[in-house]
C-alpha cells in the first residue's frame, strides 16, 4: 500500500496532467505549493532542507522526476538558490525554498538574480528570529528583509497569500512574474499557513494563465542576452545549451553582458532594473479589501494573520465599530497607491502583524500623512488572536 506521502504526490502529479477533479481535503500550504509550482511549469528545485519549509523539498523531490524535472539537494542554503539561477539558465522554471536563516544566507544570490535578470522562486516559510530563533513557531519578521536584504538599489516583488488555496494560485503568479519580468520572485508563508491544512478543490482542467519567459527569435549571432527593444523593457532570454552564446555576470554590464565602468551605462541598466517592476505596479500589486467601503477604521493584515483580522473585523462589526480590513497580497512593490488613497478615508490604521513593525514603517510612511497609524504585534512565536486584536481597537476607540 502507498504510504501518505505517495498519495500526496500522485495527487500533485495528476493535477499537473489535468487527469482528475481535484478535491483534496485537509491538503497543507506547502503542498499547495509544490502543486502550483509544477502546474506553473517547475522543472528544477535546488535547495536545503529547515523547518518549516522541508516539505517543499520533499514532495518536489519526489514529483519532478515523475513530469520529466530535475530535483537536487544542495550542500547548503547559498548552493541552493545558485543551482536554482543556474537551472534557470539553462531554460528551466527553476525554485527554491527555506526559512528564516536560509533566506538570510541566500540573499547575495538574490542579488545576483536581480542584476543577471534570472527569472527564480525564492520561497520563504518563515519562522521566528534573529539568528536560529524558534525554528517551528511562526513569524512575519522577514518583510523588510524580502525587501532590502541584498544590497544595492534595486526592485523586488514579493507576494504573500494567505489561504492554502491561495498559496496554490499564488505560487503559479510567482512564476508568472517572474518569467515576465526575468527576475526572482519571493514569495513569503508563514509557518502557519506553511502548515496548515484546508480543503482545496481545482477544477479539472483548469484554465489560470501560465506564463513563459520571452524567447529570442533572431540568428544566434545577433543575440545580445540584456538588449531591449522599443516600447518593452525586458529582454528576451535565451537558454544555455541552445546555440545562443553570452555572458553572465554580476557586475554592471551592457547589452552583450559583459562588464563595464561606463558611468552611463551602469546608470541605464540599474534604473532599467528598477522601471521594469516599479513601472508595472498595476500589474503586479494585488490585494483584498473587506468590509471598507463605508468603514472609518482600517486594519492592515497579511499572510496568517490577516485571517486573525478578518475576524476581528467580524466582531467588531457585530458591535457597531465601523472597521475594514486591507490585505496587501503583493507585499512588495507595495500598494502605494491603494494605502495612500486609505490614509485619506479613515480615521485611523491599525497595522497587525507578527514581528515587531516592520510593515508599519511602510504604510506609516505613506497613509501616516493623513491618518494616525497606529501598529500592533508580537514577536514571541505565538500567533494573535482575534480576540487581541479586537481588545486593541476597542481600547484606542473608548480612550
């Protein structure tokens, strides 16, 4: 008889082929994961096993051999995100996953994806910190660390869903963007919903958009890898092995890749690098609003503890508090827009997440010139309740 973990991944498998009807009760965030990750095309996963991302890698392991992908167990967390670049490379949608001290470790290469425009998923299961922290308890401390933790200006997108069907469709936007933008993606869970488990029903067949990198169609002695054309700000991309020959590097390059010192053209492909994500913000920001059209409180909440909020607001609607919530799915580039436009219609913003403040500063900085912004968390691996949450509006709202 199979044991668990081989029904998990037949189910995966045959939901890449579209063979069955999927229904799968109780299926956990990280399975979620790997499902949208081989329905959005994975064919490489290079990484190193921490809680409480393991899963990740072991069901990936496991399904990629079986839909004709490669799977690689690296020495360490820098080797794990460099094979994952290199995979992609060679033309393969490429992955990798780990935790809060993985994600510190593989941040240099995170860079490296950004100036080399290596289209990568970076996920991030996280758990509570500094340093080993609480390895199975949860956190949302990495935030500012998905968004400035390589050095050098630069973009980033991030996303964090916080649904295990959610995880499963954001997953497959992960590869989207990053295939359209030729860049790493992070895409942040949390332990909670890493490990959570929910039903999860996907039509059969189902028809969510999945996106390729943009291939050059010239003879390969024209091919420059980092030229644009008019009117599109993202190169096409060829893949090693296929006749096209260029060069890779981390340094300030020009259009053949090859480095250079000019001054113009270091200033070119950096503020290039910036425009292809900060320019498509309406395209890649996503959020939820709940509950806010005529609300006059505003509770901003991602991942796991957004679901916290929700029911938060819940209650106190039952108790007549004109509350809403706003939940950033694209944590980075942040909704600037959306936030600021909410910093004008509420009386106040409550930021709730689980580490010290660290997305308040972001939404302080932009709604904070019209409304108070007002922060709440927790940073001692335990998850907050709506019951909290609720007891921190109700003590602002009756001071």
């Amino acid at each position: 008889m199979p044991d668990k973990k081989e029904k998990i991944v037949t189910v995966l498998c045959n939901l890449l082929k579209g063979g069955i009807k999927m229904t799968v009760k109780l299926m956990q965030g990280n399975e979620a994961c790997v499902a949208g990750a081989l329905k959005a095309g994975m064919k490489f996963y290079a990484g190193y096993p921490i809680t409480p991302s393991t899963e990740i890698a072991e069901l990936s392991a496991e399904a990629l051999p079986k839909v004709g992908g490669k799977f690689i167990q690296m020495e360490d967390e820098i080797g794990g995100i460099a094979a994952a670049l290199g995979g992609s490379l060679t033309g393969l949608k490429s992955m990798t996953a780990t935790s809060g001290p993985g994600f510190s470790l593989k941040q240099e290469n995170i860079g490296y994806g950004i100036i080399t425009e290596t289209p990568c998923v970076i996920v991030n299961v996280q758990r509570s910190g500094p340093s080993t922290g609480l390895p199975t308890s949860p956190a949302q401390g990495d935030i500012m660390q998905s968004r400035w933790g390589t050095h050098g200006d630069h973009s980033i997108i991030t996303l964090y869903p916080s649904s295990v069907k959610e995880i499963y469709y954001t997953t497959i936007r992960a590869f989207n963007l990053a295939e359209k933008y030729r860049t790493p993606v992070i895409l942040l869970l949390d332990e909670i919903i890493g490990h959570m488990r929910e039903k999860i029903e996907i039509p059969e067949n189902d028809d969510v958009e999945i996106i390729d990198r943009k291939k050059p169609t010239c003879d390969p002695s024209e091919y420059k890898a980092f030229k644009v054309k008019e009117g599109d700000i993202v190169p096409e991309m060829a893949a090693f092995g296929q006749g096209y020959r260029y060069h890779v590097t981390g340094l300030v390059h020009d259009e053949t890749g090859f480095p250079s010192g000019n001054e113009l053209v270091a200033d070119k492909l950096l503020n290039r690098l910036i425009d292809k994500i900060e320019g498509n913000k309406d395209d890649i920001v996503t959020y939820e609003e709940y509950l806010l059209d005529d609300a006059e409180i505003a509770i901003v909440s991602f991942g796991s503890i957004a679901r916290s909020s929700k029911t938060a607001v819940d209650t106190l609607r039952s108790q007549g508090y004109k509350v809403g919530l706003f939940r950033p799915i694209t944590i980075w580039p942040s909704p600037e827009e959306q936030l600021l436009e909410l910093g004008k219609r509420m009386k106040k913003i409550f930021v709730v997440e689980l580490n010290a403040g660290q997305y308040f500063l972001e939404v302080d900085r932009i709604a904070g010139k019209h409304v108070q912004v007002n922060k709440y968390g927790k940073i001692n691996g335990e998850i907050i309740t709506p019951e909290e949450i609720v007891a921190v509006v109700k003590e602002d709202q009756n001071a």
